[in-house]
C-alpha cells in the first residue's frame, strides 16, 4: 500500500479518507495517551491529578508555541509539493524544524528556570500538589523539544499524503507509555515508587522515542526528506513565509491557552478537587476535539495541495465530504457525554464527593461537542487555503468572552458550573460563525483561487538523492 496519498486525482472521498483514517486514528491514540496518564496518576489520588493539571496548562501552553512551525511548514509543504516541487517542500520542511528546535530549547529552559512563579501562578493550596506539580513541570516540558518536533514532523508528513508514519510512531510511543506508567509511578520491581515525577518521565521518554522513529521513516523517505540539509541554514524568505501562515494560528493557540489558565485559576478558587475534575474531564472531552483535529489537519493537507496544484473544483468537495464524517462523530461525543457522563468520569477517579462535580462538566461540555468538532474541521480548511487569520479572530475573541462570561456566572446559582457554560457557550458560537464564513468564502471562488505566495526559489531537478 502507497504510504504518500495522492490527494490531487482521483475520487476526493476515497483520497480524503485514506488520509484522514490514519491521522484520527492518531489523534485517539494521543487521546489515549493522555487518558492513561489520567487513569494511573488518578489511582494516586485526585491532588496527584490537580497537580499534573495545573502543571500540564504550560504543556498545553507549548503547543501554542509548537502550532507555529507546524502550520507554517504543513501549509507551505502541502502548497509547492501541489505545485509538483518537492525541493521547494524540503526547504520549507527544514526551516520548519529549525524553528521547532529552538522554540523547544527556549520554551523547556523558561520552564526549568521559573518554575516556583509558573506554578504559584494557579494559587494551589496543597503543599504536595504544589511540590509535585513543580516537578512535572520541570520535566515534561523541560524536555519538550522532542513534542515540537513531533508536532512539525507529523505536519510535513500529512502535507506529503503520509499519515501511517505518523500513526506508527504515535502507536509505538503509546504502547511505551502505557508500559513505563505503572512501573515508574508505582514502582514496579526494580524500580522506586516516583508518582507524580514517574509520569512525566514516562511522558518523555515516549516521546523521545517517537522523534526517533519519525528520523527512522524520513529517512526512507524518497519525496521530501531525501532533499533535506538539516545543518543548512534556509532561506530567509522561507522562515518569513511559515511565520506569516503559522504566526496566527500560534497567537491564537497560546491566547487560548492562556485563557484557560486563566479560567483554571477561578476553578482552583473552588478547591484542588475542581482542578481534578477539570483535568479528567478535559482528557475526556479530547476524545472529540483531538480526533476532529486530526481530521482537520487531513483536510488542510487535501486543500493545500489541490490549492496548490490549480485544483480548484476538489476545494468544496474535499470540505464538504470531511464535515459529514465529522459530524457524524460530533453527534457520537455528544450523545455519549450528556447520556454515560458517570461511569465515564469514574473511570479514571472513584472519589465519591467528586463523582458530581465530574458528571456536571460532561454534561455540560457535551452540549457544545458537535460544534466544537466542526469549528476545528473548518479552521483546518481555512489553514490549507493560507487563510489562517479568520479562524484566528473569531477564537480570540469569542474564547476571550469566557472570562468575563464565568465571571459573571459564577455569581448565580449556577456557581463552578457557570465556568463550564461559559466554554459551551462560545464553543457553540465559534463552530457556527466559522462554518458560515467558510460557506461564503467558497461561494466566491475569486477570494482562494489566487492566495499563495510561497516561494518559488529553486527550479533544480525533483530527482531525489540521498545526502
């Protein structure tokens, strides 16, 4: 089976979801991921839980940052490898890991350095919760370079119509993760009892051999990566280019994270037990918004390339197609959160006095799920057309309407629930004001039709040759 898709001929159906499968299939598996941190650090106790959440926001804050180089270098890749120039695609590849690698280096050594002020910043109250989430966050993203170049490379894979690499490396760091949890948490024979330190190295090192794996199948890798010179310094106008397509998206990403934090700061002023629950049921949530990302990131390859190939007529068929499936599983995760919220909650903490206030966050993020789903699908689509600065506005300011929306809820009788309402609410208002400008941008073909200006530098011949 062909590991590169083409997404340019062919059935767009057929194409898009031989894509798409693999990277949904990824994101589970990162949900999954994520979830079994949850599952093992829940067995120690809800204030192991509250501090990996609180600490877990700057992990979360990375990815922001991580967002930038991803999206540049996916879009641009996607766009000239369309264009049939894939010397083009490996220069754009590469400055997208040099700028992943120093995004890593600096953002790890903040966090190692402040430490004491990032944690204090969430006003916990547990000692331990405090002292361990210091840890984790020395940690995780002490070393979080190696999620960067992850995030970039699993970019410049799916904008070449290879998402299985993308799958296997993820499945292998899953698998070592599930492994190393317990017996470094728990302290499994030779090996002392960590706790909450036990799972962010486990954390790493999965992730560590992930980047490694990744290097494995580049390396095979006769499109893209064979052209790459990683110890050459690009062009300048190439870091320009993936800075003006990712720059939107990271600010966005990053206010959005910083919002939450934000948000997590007035549920901790209910008690470390509300940190818990807001942690476990985020990771719940994920199992809708992570896989309707993955999509997303097959829909921004299909129409970058076909973007970028003159295509035109596949753009709506390719969006279109993709928002059937992905509202169909919206449908799923909403129907499954108002309906199963208890047995799903206590999978991952049995403490009875917070079993309610876990049931109230699903209930209520579930209503918002479905449009959840098809605001990141469609942000994905304006992305593979360049367009990444609408998508960008409306999160900023209707994600930045939750703060002032809990603030006012929280003082009825809605109480901590009014700070879950406040994320439905925008959520729902973001999903349809995307998806309404999305349909008039593709009712005026003219507005895509002539968008791209990435750089058309080399004209060398495409023939690969090992470096």
């Amino acid at each position: 089976m062909r590991k590169n898709i083409d997404l340019v001929n062919g059935p767009v159906l057929k194409s898009l979801t031989q894509l798409a499968v693999p990277i949904m299939a990824t994101s589970l598996i990162q949900t999954a991921y994520n979830l079994t941190d949850m599952l093992w650090i829940g067995r120690v106790g809800s204030n192991a839980v509250a501090s990996v959440g609180a600490a877990g926001m700057y992990m979360w804050l990375s990815n922001g940052l991580a967002a930038l180089p991803k999206m540049g270098g996916q879009v641009n890749v996607g766009h000239v490898l369309g264009a049939g120039r894939p010397k083009d695609a490996a220069n754009y590849a590469t400055a997208a890991l040099h700028i992943s690698i120093i995004f890593g280096l600096v953002f790890g050594l903040v966090c190692i350095l402040f430490s004491n002020p990032l944690i204090g910043f969430f006003n916990l109250t547990g000692h331990q919760v405090i002292a361990d989430a210091r840890i984790y966050l020395k940690i995780t993203c002490g070393c979080v370079i190696f999620s960067f170049l992850n995030q970039t490379l699993t970019g410049i894979f799916t904008a070449a119509g290879n998402s299985r690499s993308s799958f296997m490396a993820t499945l292998t760091g899953l698998l070592i993760n599930m492994i190393l949890d317990p017996v470094l948490i728990f302290g499994l024979g030779p090996f002392p009892v960590m706790g909450v330190a036990g799972a962010a190295i486990a954390t790493v090192l999965a992730q560590a051999t992930v980047t490694l794996i990744f290097f494995v199948f580049a390396k095979k890798d006769n499109i893209i990566f064979c052209h790459i010179k990683l110890f050459r310094i690009p062009d300048r106008s190439l870091f320009s280019s993936i800075v003006r397509i990712g720059f939107p998206t990271c600010i966005q990403n990053m206010i959005f994270t910083g919002i939450s934090m934000i948000i997590a700061r007035l549920v901790a002023g209910y008690g470390d037990a509300a940190v818990a629950v807001q942690k476990v049921g985020s990771q719940i949530e994920s199992i809708s918004w992570m896989t309707a990302d993955g999509f997303a990131a097959a829909v921004n390859s299909f129409l970058a390339q076909n973007h970028g190939a003159g295509k035109y007529s596949r753009i709506p068929k390719g969006y279109y197609s993709a928002m059937k499936v992905v509202l169909v599983w919206g449908l799923f995760c909403t129907l499954l959160l108002i309906f199963l919220p208890a047995p799903v909650f206590r999978l991952f903490i049995t403490e009875a006095d917070i079993l309610p206030m876990g049931v109230d966050y699903l209930m209520i993020l579930g209503v918002s799920q479905l449009f959840m789903s098809v605001e990141i699908t469609t942000a994905g689509a304006f992305a593979g057309l360049g367009r990444t600065l609408p998508p960008s506005v409306t999160s900023i300011v209707l994600t930045g309407m939750r703060i002032p929306l809990a603030m006012l809820l929280i003082h009825t009788p809605l109480g901590l629930n009014g700070i879950w309402w406040s994320i439905t609410i925008s959520s729902i208002f973001k999903g349809i004001i995307l998806f309404i400008w999305f349909r008039h941008l593709l009712a005026h073909r003219k507005n895509y039709v002539d968008i791209s200006d990435s750089g058309k530098m080399y004209t060398e011949s495409s023939k690969c040759s090992k470096i």
